[in-house]
C-alpha cells in the first residue's frame, strides 16, 4: 500500500492486511427472516441464546415466529447476565453441551452475543475454562478450528460483537475483564434490525453508543499494520492486525455518523433516525475493529469495570454492581487521546474533524486538546459520568487499576506507541475527572 504513507513498507515487517467479515443482512423486518437464514446454514435443531429481559420484547417474538414458520427446534437459554462473568459463562456452557445442538442464534446485546460465543466454542471443543482465556491471564491456547454455525441478532447499538472474534468477560477470581479472541469465534451471520433500539432507555443508548465511538477512534488510530514483523505462517496473524485501509472506512463512516447522531440517539427518545443510525455506525465500527483491534480506552476500562463496587447505572440491572463497558471505556478515552495525539497527530485530527469538532484555525498540535475536548463535551451532553472518578475511583485506587489494565497486553500492544504501566498510572490520574 505504498500509495499512503500511512501503511508505508518498513523491510521485514507485515506487507498484508486480512479483512474477514461476518455475512450480514441489515434493515427494517430483517428478524422475519431469522428461519430461512437458518434453514440455509442447514441447520434444523438450534439453541437461542438471550436474557430475560430481551426474550420478552417484540421483536424477540417476531424471531421466534420466524423459526415456528421455518419448522425449526428451537431450545432458548434466557440466562445470559448482562456483564458476563466467567460463571455465568460456564451455566451457558453446561446448557450447551448438554443440549447438543447443531447451531446458536443469539438475540441480545453483546453480552448475550459474546455468552452464545463461548457455548460455542467450548461445546465445540470442551476444555478448562482457563484454556483459551487471553494469556497471561489464562493460559491462551488458540481455538482449534471452526465452530457450529451461530446466527448474531444484536439489540442494542454498540459492542459490534456480531462482527468480531472476541468474547468479554469478568473473571471473577482475579477481579478483572478479559475476554477470549480467535477468529472462529466470529458469528457465521448477523441480522441487523435497526428498529430494535426504539425501546432502549436512554442511558443504555449512551454508554453503546460510546463504545461504538471508542471502537472506531481506537480502531482508527491503533498501530499501522506495516509496523508489525512479518511472520512466517500468515495463519497465525493476529485478528487485532492493527489499522489497515478497510478498517479506516468503517471507522471514518462511524465517527461522522457518531457525531451526527449520538447526542441526539440519546437525549431524544423518539428520535428514530437518529437511534437507527447508531445502529448502523455499531456495525460498521463492530466490522472495522474486529480487523484492526482496539487499545488503550479498552485495556483501561477491563479494570474499571472490573474493580467496580457499589456503582448501579440508571436503566440496567439493579442486582449486582456493575459498570457497563461502553461507560467504562469512555471514562478513559479523553485522557487517553490527548497522550497518543502525538503519535499519529493527523488521525486524531481527523477524528475530531468526523465527530463535528469545530477546527478552524487549528493546527496538527492541537489534535490531542481538539479530540479530548470534544469527547468530553459529547459525555458531558449525555450524562455520562465525569471520569473515573464518577464510577467510583479515587487516587488511592491509580496503582490497582493501573497494574490491571497493564495485564491487557494483546489490547496494549495494539496502541500507536509503547505503553508502560507508569504511563497508565498518569492516565488514570488524568482520566479521574474532566470538568
Ligand atoms: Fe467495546
């Protein structure tokens, strides 16, 4: 690609980018079609993945109509917790293996998508938990080979999780998120219904639609793919390969439509078009990243979320302390751009400029400020909270985070510049609050 700079050849380093999408179908009824979608993966007996909250709602219904039509065996598992943890990952699993089913379809948020992936995958091929959880954390072992079929319905417009080879998780015996990340675990297909976020409340369309927003800046800004050394077997290159030329266009088109949409997605409930092109800028963000891979914001937030205690957000279950992870990320985001701006400063320029930042009379200097002040302007709108501190942390909490986010090495390395744990100590220190 020596046509921009951006990805010039470095000798002895990668030369070829991947781009492995999920098939995807988007638009208005789309779940009507969730039976014969099945039926040509021929598949007659399937699990269907959900929470007890989603399993409830229309279009849910419309869903399962859809398979009844088909002639379909449907079994649901409505236990997916929102926030996933490694043991409500392993009663998914249990459900799963026992069951013996020829294809998943999940129907949920990310985190019920990112469960069916591991009933998937260790239904599939049984193995301890710990086996391919993300070393050093577990013990990092790739996934064998391909999985069952597994048809993606997401609900909310955030975590693209229909479109990435990554599950998240909180694990609960070393207090942090991790997750597992394979290619194989990328859903065969995705349907898109657009009209699913009109019930969403508020907050929940915030803290997505800030996932989806960091999704493309990380996604945008993450290490050129030409920096990585060139490995001997293209098998083994990584999913997170670092930005490439595809990747760039699903995160341009995510940060126009971010900063077009996601204020109004949030502030205005019945503002249909604007809830609905978050849903698109969620799957194009989901597509870009699940290529090129996220950084900092995301290694920073699986402590945040993961340390969390006595923190209940308005709009989702009340039954355990959680933050969820599109809040928790954010939190950081700002601090975060204004420390790699320098590194690839015309990108966080750009960024700033898509998102609808005012840059006249700017320079590349002030890309960092630029990108940092407008997203904390955009948190500010929607009522998001005011750094980590508004989730609940303090100083004395720096040195915990700081050696957890440290551990996210996969996410790290994936940053435009080299990232010591003296480094995430200050950002966190400069994350705490912003106004
Ligand atoms: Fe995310």
């Amino acid at each position: 690609m020596a046509c921009c700079h951006y990805f010039s050849e470095i000798e002895g380093n990668e030369t070829v980018f991947s781009v492995d999408a999920t098939a995807i179908s988007c638009g208005h009824g789309v779940l009507k079609e969730l039976g014969h979608e099945i039926k040509s993966l021929r598949l007659s007996r399937v699990a269907i993945f959900t929470d007890a909250h989603v399993s409830k709602l229309w279009f849910f219904e419309e869903a399962l109509a859809s398979c009844k039509l088909a002639g379909i065996d449907v079994t649901i598992f409505d236990e997916s917790r929102v926030e996933p943890s490694d043991r409500s990952m392993m009663n998914a699993i249990k459900f799963a293996q026992e069951g013996q089913f020829e294809g998943f379809v999940s129907i949920g948020g990310g985190s019920v998508i990112d469960t069916c992936k591991l009933a998937n995958l260790y239904s599939s091929y049984p193995a301890d938990f710990e086996d391919y959880v993300n070393a050093p954390l577990g013990k990092g072992i790739p996934v064998p080979g391909s999985l069952k079929p597994h048809i993606a319905c997401p609900t909310t417009a955030g975590t693209g999780s229909e479109c990435t080879g990554i599950a998240v998780f909180d694990l609960i015996s070393q207090n942090v998120k991790t997750g597992i990340a394979s290619k194989y675990l990328k859903p065969s297909r995705a349907l898109i219904e657009p009209a699913v976020t009109q019930t969403l409340p508020s907050s929940v369309v915030a803290c997505s639609g800030f996932d989806v927003l960091s999704h493309a800046l990380e996604s945008y800004t993450a290490s050129p793919f030409t920096n990585r050394s060139k490995l001997d077997n293209p098998g083994l290159r990584p999913l997170s390969q670092g930005s490439n030329p595809w990747s760039d266009m699903g995160c341009r088109e995510a940060l126009r439509l971010s900063g077009l949409y996601l204020e109004r997605a949030v502030n205005d409930e019945n503002d249909q078009e604007a809830r609905e092109n978050m849903m698109f800028a969620a799957t194009l963000a989901g597509i870009a990243f699940g290529n090129s891979g996220v950084h900092i914001p995301h290694a920073m937030s699986y402590s945040v979320a993961g340390m969390i205690k006595d923190f209940n957000p308005v709009g989702y279950p009340s039954d355990h302390a959680m933050c969820p992870h599109g809040m928790s990320v954010i939190v950081n985001a700002p601090a975060v751009f204004r420390f790699t701006a320098e590194h690839c400063p015309q990108r966080h320029f750009q960024a700033a400029e898509l998102l609808g930042a005012d840059v006249a009379g700017a320079n590349e200097e002030d890309s960092g400020e630029l990108l940092a002040n407008k997203i904390s302007n955009m948190m500010k709108k929607t009522g998001m909270p005011n750094g980590v501190s508004g989730v609940g942390y303090a100083q004395a909490h720096v040195g915990e985070l700081a050696n957890g986010a440290f551990a996210q090495q996969r996410l790290l390395s994936n940053a435009p510049c080299d990232v010591k744990e003296s480094d995430l100590k200050l950002l966190y220190q400069q994350a705490m609050s912003y106004w």
